[in-house]
C-alpha cells in the first residue's frame, strides 16, 4: 500500500459512496415490499418520503463517482513515476491486476448512476409512480456493482508497491517487472476505424429515425452504446495518435492532461452523457410506464435522444477536426 | 428548461438571504471548515512542495553513482576502479568524487565538506554556505578552524560564499581543496568517496550497472531514477502520514457539521414549516439545504486553500517546517516555490467538501420533510 | 366543487397515544361561496382545513376536486372525469396543486422574519419558476391593492398587526389561487380589524373565489356575507349545516 494522499481520498469516496448505497438499497427493500400508493397510512407516508432521501443521496452518488474516475486516472497517472517503466496512467494500471478492473467499474457505475437517475426522473413525473418497484428493483441491482468497485480498488491500492531503494546492501536492482506495459497495444487501425464510423453513421441513422417516427428506440439505444464502446477503442487505436503526434502512443489517458489542453475532459464527458442519454431511451422504451407516463415519456425520450446527438457529435467533431487539422498523418491513405 | 432556471434562480437567492439572516450560526461552522481545508491544504501543498525542491534539485545530480560496499556498508572506493568502468562500452566519463560530513560542535550542525571538480580553490582557502555564514557569524577573510582526523587542529580563511541561488542545496557546503580534503579526513590518497559515471545512451543505465556490478562485485551502482523514485514515496508517504492522522480531526469536523445540519432552531424550523405550507415543494427545501451548504462549503474551500497557500509558499510553512522539512539545524532560509496543481485540489476537495456534504444529507432531508400543515397545527 | 366522501385521518395509529382528528367526514362544498367551519379548539375542524387544502393525506376515505380548479399541471392534463381524485397523490403532485389552488392565511400569520414585505409575498411563486420580473409586478399590484405599496422594502416585524394581516392576505393571493383557506383568521385581531378581514374577504367573494373559513369567534360566523356555516364537533359534522 503506498499512503499518497489521493489514494486515501479515493479509498474514502469509495466508502463513502458503498456506505450510501447500501443504506439505499435497505430502504429500497422496503419501499418495493411496502409500497401502497393508495394508501395514506402513516407508514406510506414515511416511505414516500424515504423516496425523497433516496433521489437526493443518488444525485450525489452520480456527481461523486465520475469525480472519482477522474481523481483515479489523474492519481494512477502522478504515481507513474513510482514504477518502472511506466510512463502515465496506463502503465501504473498494469501494476496489479485490479487496476484496469476498478477503472472499467467505475466508468460503468458512472453510466448505471446516469441510467437510474434518469429512471428516477421520469417517474417522479407521473402522479401514481408508475416505475417505482422497478426502480427500486434497479437500485438494489446498482448497489453490488458500486461495491464490487470499492473492493476492487481497495486491491489495487492494497497490492501496488513503489520500486524503491528499500535495502543498502541487497541486490539493488530495479528488476524489470514484466507486465508493466506503458503502452497499450494498438488495434488494426483500419477496422478501428471502420467499425467507429460505422456505428456512428448507425447511432444517427436510428436516431432520426427514432426521432422523426418514434420508433427502433432500442435498436438507436443499442447502436449508441456500441458507439460508446467503437469511441474507446477508436481512441486507443488511432484518435489518440492525432492528438499526440507520436505513431505508437496509444494511451487514453495522457489526453487528460495539460500539456493538450485538458481536452480529454472534454472528449470523455461527452462520450459519459453520449452513453447515458442514448442508454436512458433504451431503458425507457423498454420499461414503459403506464397511462401516467404517456405525456412525459415521449418527451423525455426525444431530449434525451438529442442530448445523444449532441454529445456524439461534441466527441466526433472535436476528434475528427484534429485529425483534419494536423500535419501528422497515420499514412494510411 | 428555462422555468427550471428560474425556480433555481429563486431559490438560490432566497438562500443566501436566509444564510445572511443566520450569520451566527454559519460562522462558527466556516471558521471550522475553513481551519480543516486550511491544515490538510498546508500540509498536502507542504509535501508536494518539497517533492517539487527534491526533484528539481535531483535533476542535477549525476544518473549514476558508484559507491564500493564492505561488510555491506560503504567505503570509500580504490582509485583504480575508474579504469575498469571508463573501459565498459557506452560509459561516456567516469570521475571521482571527494567529499563528507564533518560535525561541529559549537553550533551543533553538520557540514558538507567537498573537494570540487572543476573549480579550483587556492591553497588554505574554503568557499562556504550561506547557512555556515550565518550560524557562525562569519565573512570572507575570517578564518574557520577544524578539529582534523588526528585530533589537531586545521584552520582556513574563507574565501568566499556560495551564491544564494542555490540555498536549499548548498547551505551547509564546505568546499576545498582535495589536498586540503585528504589532509582535514586523512583521507589515503588511492581512495574517493565514490565515483560519478555518464553513460551516452541513458536507455542503457540498467545493462551498465549490471555490467558494472558484475564486473566490481564490492561496489553499488545507484541510479538517480531510483533515488527520485525512492524520495517520491517518502514524501507521499509522509504527505499520506499526516493526513491519516488529521483524518481524526476530519471525522471531528464531520460530527460538528452534522450536528450543526441537524440541529435546527425552532424559528428555522418554523420557516421551513411555513415554505411548505404555502406551496414550496419537499424537493425545493432539499434544493435551499443543499444550495447553503455549497455556499458554505465554496467560501470555506476557497478561503481554507488560500490561506494555506499564503501558509506555505510565504511563510515558508512555519506552522510544521520543522516537522516535516528533517533533521538539519541550518534550515535555509529559503521561500518554496508557489506551485498548485488541479490534482491537489481535487484530492482535497475529495477529503473536505466530500465528507462533509455527506454528513449533511440526512439532516437536510430530515428538516425538508416537515409536514406542511405544521404551521397549523402549532 | 369539493367533496369529501367518508374521509377519516388519524395520527399514531396503533400506538397508545393514537388519535382520531377527523372521524368520517361526508361533505361537499359549492364554488364561489364562504363557508365557515364552526367549532371548539381541538374539533378537528384545523385537521379538516388541511385535508381540504391538499395540505394532508386522509388516512382512509376520498377527496376530488373539480378538474378545472387544479391550474395548468402538465400530470393532470388529459384526464376525462369532470372530477380529480386527489387522496391517492403523493406529496409532490399535492403540493404542486396546492400552490395553484389555494391561497392559506394563518392564525399565526406566518410571515418570515427578517425578510422584506415584498419577499414574504413573493415566496409562494418562487417554486412555479416564473418570471422574476413578471412576478415581482404581480406583487406589487397586490402591495398596491392592500394599500401597502410604501411598505415593499419594509421588514414584516416593523408592520402594524393590521397590516400584517393585509400581507398575509396578499401572499395567500399572490398565486391567483381560486380557494382561498383561513385558519382562525381573527384569532388575534381587534374587532375592528377583525370587520376589515371581513369586508377584505366579502371583497375577494365578489371577484369569485371560493372562501373557507375555520373559526369558532362570532363575528365571523355571524358575518352577512358568510354563505354556509358547518359546526364541527369531535372531528365529526353535526347535522347538515346551515
């Protein structure tokens, strides 16, 4: 264990965060036991206002974890310089092997968060709370998840040992730790690139669609994730280069820092609520709602749909304008 | 959407009215937070700093030091030696280095005392640190004296003071001749203290050193990446140290908030029973709680951090200098360089603002869940 | 325009200090009339008020409203019944009805301490997220109407008791709500000050809100313009009301 003080921020927010969330989920059991809309029992009463709790500590939840994932990268990237042959982010990740685990964990607990919050907003909207066992339902789904992501980073802090001068006489030698990559193997360029274009051409085609005629929601839902996914890898494989001018520098995470202008803020804020609202229509078509909802839901959905657009297009744009604009070329065409 | 703004709007300026109005009760709560932000601010700027210094001054130092070991201690290293690794292919240069501590009595301090390369000192002269100048109130012409290896006593006129520039480092340095050197530690002539190697390709460090070993098997090759490395984890250690140890006054400050969150007036009480009565929403109480404590929090967080820099990077830290900084007793004089850097607010934003946003979610919920025909029934 | 079918609300329920406020209440109001609830302190009738005045959640029974008095809620919009249920709602839907409903005026008066006139009028429209300029003219009109536009800037503990009540009344009108709900209005009230209330009362019947009136002080259930007087007793009706 090494006792930076980000690492004891980071182990703190995760207890944190564990400790709402199962205190959540306690209460969420007994909402989706107990739940009697129709009733105006004193104990219907306090549940509702239970639900109130619940929203206010999962909006912090959401706002604390993607400060999280930030801290998580930023902090793997200062302590590159503890182990050998690391040279950012990615390299202090491959220090053990829960580092890449609770940064996976944490992206999807991000976009879990979004999804429930969104839930969460299109059923207070509905005077009978339609979606309210559901949610709660999704909830006690969520809360494994968060705490699988504490444990997991307790791990990866827990094992990592700095390569240090630690005996006067012993062999000193920083023995050359097999594992600790600091680059990320590029993939095929080409079908990086093939695949990215293609389900962005797909998230946009569905989505007119979906917005035009109100229907293949899940089908846009589905092609928004798979574009959130084809993004990673694009930025791995070759949107990354650009950015770097380097032709072997794959990594994703040294975008986030100053020496670019932060712009990485930029690029995976946008590809988080790409994720999340594209995400959140498939979740609303699929879970539905009654007659209370018929007003709110279609209208959630197109915003929705166009916050997508937005920020797919936000992440395209700025990629594809560094692509055009800078001298480097890939020499692929 | 812009209704929504609105209604924020509103509320927002209904909050700050009503944290005016209870002037009182916020300050104790700011000065708290301000002092908790202020401590953990000062000390992670504090060893962030010196990590900062060490670096800077590491960059100077030779990549590769060659020091010879015996019994598993170090020794001073043969002469002849500086053969045998200028004849490994890559080694650029290899030279020795004379110098050592020698312990004065009557201020209690220990001086560097060093034999440079490539300046040359003339006979019976020393060049001397700021911090000796200072400790021993003495100039350039005065003369030092020296208890040697043999008991006798050495004296030299001072030559000169090494610039300030480089205080942090050469406070307590000592230079002279390395006849001068030989003579004061009755240092054998064949020997040095260790030798500094230059390779030409620094990939190559490791496959040098290894060679180097291997070839003097007595002897320890140390690599500055190594010592950097070794020096950053110490000081994040330290910097992790203190905070786990200010962590106690954090949960002390946790329990204040809440208390404070919880612990509503009856007229507080009273207004917000009134809010809810005439149509403000439980979600719009939750809303004014949680715009109070982010007011609250802003101004403490920033006025916490600014402080702390003041602190740090003018004061040179003087609250806890002397806990961190080590051991020596001629502290130079020195004003650490300001830096921050996002990271370092983020963590202490994680550590402050964080913990105490959680402690006042329950307590803000339970103040908004009043029932609104409260007023009524009173 | 309001009715209450066999509506019962308790507090503590299955503990020993369980009590029944409102016990079975049948009861329908008309628009555009005052009504008085007439009865001795702890008669249920302040309960009974809140009921009304979506406030509180009756523990069993139902309560509609006319559909055309719930304001422009987007939730509500597109029902077919003349009538809407309102018993089974949860807080948020009750309070956002409530603020567009009815207007309240308290025994207490309930004005916020150490704030301005003008902003203890403004409060109840800062949730509907309107306007500020819009709504800052609206109150001002009130201030006007009540013969306090010189006060706006004033703090509420520097004012009168009479005109106090007068913002009082202002805030419980600053929604344009069509019911308006006061709870022992002359409790604390001169007699003079007490006719005032009631002329301000007759005054706000002509412009066609629709008035109820918890009190048990003669002057106003003996008032002329009082429309319906209803005694409670033991948080039940007696008889049928005059």
């Amino acid at each position: 264990m090494i006792l930076h003080p980000a690492i004891v921020a980071l182990v703190l927010v995760s207890f944190l965060i564990g400790g709402m969330m199962i205190y959540s989920a306690f209460f969420g059991v007994r909402i989706i036991g107990r739940w009697d809309i129709k009733s105006g029992s004193e104990e219907q009463l306090a549940l509702e206002r239970k639900t109130y709790l619940i929203s206010t500590i999962l909006s912090y939840v959401f706002v604390f974890q993607i400060g999280s994932l930030f801290l998580y990268v930023y902090t793997a990237d200062s302590l590159h310089n503890l182990f050998v042959g690391a040279m950012c982010a990615a390299g202090s990740l491959y220090v053990d092997p829960y580092g890449y685990p609770t940064f996976i964990l944490k992206i999807l607990n991000c976009i879990l968060a979004g999804l429930w919050l969104i839930v969460n907003y299109v059923d207070n909207r509905a005077y009978d709370y339609p979606l309210i066992r559901k949610k709660y339902v999704m909830l006690l789904i969520l809360t494994p998840f968060f705490i699988t992501e504490g444990i997991s980073q307790w791990l990866y802090f827990a094992q990592m040992r700095a390569d240090v001068i630690t005996s006067c006489c012993g062999s000193l030698f920083s023995s050359e730790r097999s594992g600790v990559g600091s680059e990320i193997a590029g993939l095929p360029v080409k079908a990086a690139m093939a695949g990215f274009y293609l389900s962005l051409v797909l998230t946009f085609a569905t989505g007119l669609v979906f917005l035009i005629k109100e229907k293949w929601g899940r089908l846009f839902s589905f092609a928004s994730g798979l574009l959130f996914l084809m993004s990673c890898v694009a930025l791995v494989s070759f949107i990354s280069l650009y950015f770097y001018e380097l032709p072997t520098h794959h990594c994703p995470f040294c975008v986030l820092q100053r020496e670019y202008g932060y712009i990485g803020y930029l690029l995976y804020a946008a590809l988080l609520t790409g994720a999340v609202s594209g995400l959140g229509v498939g979740v609303l078509v699929t879970i539905r709602g009654g007659a209370s909802l018929s007003g709110t839901l279609p209208l959630v959905q197109r915003r929705l749909a166009m916050i997508c657009f937005l920020a797919y297009a936000m992440f395209a744009g700025i990629s594809i304008y560094r692509m055009v604009s800078t001298d480097f070329t890939l020499g692929l065409f | 959407m812009t209704s929504w703004i609105e209604k924020q709007r509103s509320i927002l300026d209904y909050t700050l009215s009503s944290l005016i109005r209870r002037k009182g009760k916020n300050i104790s709560l700011f000065i708290v937070y301000t002092l908790v932000v202020f401590i953990l601010a000062s000390a992670m700027f504090f060893t962030e700093a010196m990590k900062r210094e060490a670096s800077l001054i590491l960059k100077g130092a030779p990549e590769m030091v060659v020091q010879r070991l015996l019994m598993g201690r170090y020794d001073p290293i043969p002469l002849d030696y500086l053969q045998k690794i200028r004849g490994i292919r890559g080694v650029i240069s290899a030279d020795a280095r004379l110098w050592g501590y020698y312990y004065d009595p009557a201020v209690g301090a220990n001086y560097t005392v060093m034999a440079p390369r490539n300046q040359s000192i003339a006979q019976g002269k020393i060049i001397i640190g700021k911090g000796i100048a200072r400790v021993r109130m003495i100039n350039k012409g005065d003369i030092l004296s020296f208890h040697a290896y043999d008991g006798q006593v050495r004296s030299f006129t001072i030559d000169g003071e090494l610039p300030a520039a480089s205080e942090l480092v050469s406070a307590d340095l000592i230079l002279i001749t390395e006849a001068g050197f030989r003579d004061l530690f009755g240092f054998p002539a064949s020997h040095a203290t260790d030798i500094v190697v230059s390779v030409r390709n620094p990939q190559e460090l490791l496959t040098i050193a290894r060679k180097i070993s291997e070839q003097l098997p007595d002897t320890r090759p140390i690599i500055r990446d190594e010592i950097v490395r070794t020096y950053d984890s110490v000081f994040d250690w330290r910097g992790g140290m203190v905070i786990v140890l200010i962590m106690m006054a954090l949960l002390a400050f946790v329990i204040f908030a809440w208390e404070k969150a919880s612990g509503l007036s009856a007229e507080e009480k009273r207004e917000i029973g009134i809010l809810k009565a005439i149509g403000w929403e439980t979600s719009d109480v939750i809303a004014v709680k949680t715009y109070e404590g982010s007011v609250v929090s802003f101004f403490s967080f920033a006025f916490g951090i600014l402080l702390a820099y003041g602190h740090v990077f003018f004061s040179s830290a003087f609250l806890f200098a002397p806990a961190l900084k080590g051991w020596s007793v001629l502290y130079p004089d020195f004003r650490i360089t300001p830096f921050i850097d996002p990271h370092q607010v983020g963590i202490l934003f994680f550590l402050t603002v964080v913990p105490y946003t959680v402690a006042t979610i329950v307590p803000s919920w339970r103040a908004a869940i009043v029932d609104p025909d409260s007023v009524m029934r009173s | 325009m309001i009715r209450l079918l066999n509506v019962r609300k308790g507090f503590n329920l299955g503990r020993t200090n369980e009590f029944i406020a409102v016990g079975g209440v049948d009861l329908s109001l008309e628009g555009n009339r005052i009504t008085v609830l007439k009865g001795p302190s702890g008669s249920g009738k302040t309960t009974l008020l809140s009921l009304i005045g979506c406030m509180s959640r009756p523990t069993s029974g139902r309560i509609s409203l006319l559909r055309n008095l719930l304001g422009n809620n987007g939730f509500l919009k597109d029902g077919d019944t003349p009538e809407v249920e309102v018993t089974s709602l949860p807080e948020r839907f009750l309070t956002e009805i409530r603020r567009q409903t009815f207007g309240f005026i308290f025994q207490q008066l309930n004005l916020i301490k150490g704030v301005t006139v003008l902003e203890n009028i403004l409060l109840p429209a800062y949730p509907l997220g309107k306007k500020h300029g819009v709504v800052k003219k609206r109150a001002e009109e009130l201030l006007d109407m009540f013969g306090l536009g010189d006060r706006a800037a004033a703090r509420v503990e520097w004012l009168s008791g009479g005109e106090a009540q007068r913002v009082a009344i202002a805030r419980a009108l600053m929604n344009d709500p069509p019911i308006i709900i006061a709870d022992e209005p002359t409790a604390h009230l001169d007699s003079k000050l007490s006719r005032e209330f009631m002329d301000i009362i007759a005054h706000l019947k002509g412009q066609g809100k629709t008035i109820i009136i918890a009190s048990h002080d003669p002057l106003v259930f003996e008032a002329p313009v009082v429309d319906r007087v209803i005694a409670v007793r033991d948080g039940m009706i007696d008889g049928a009301g005059a």
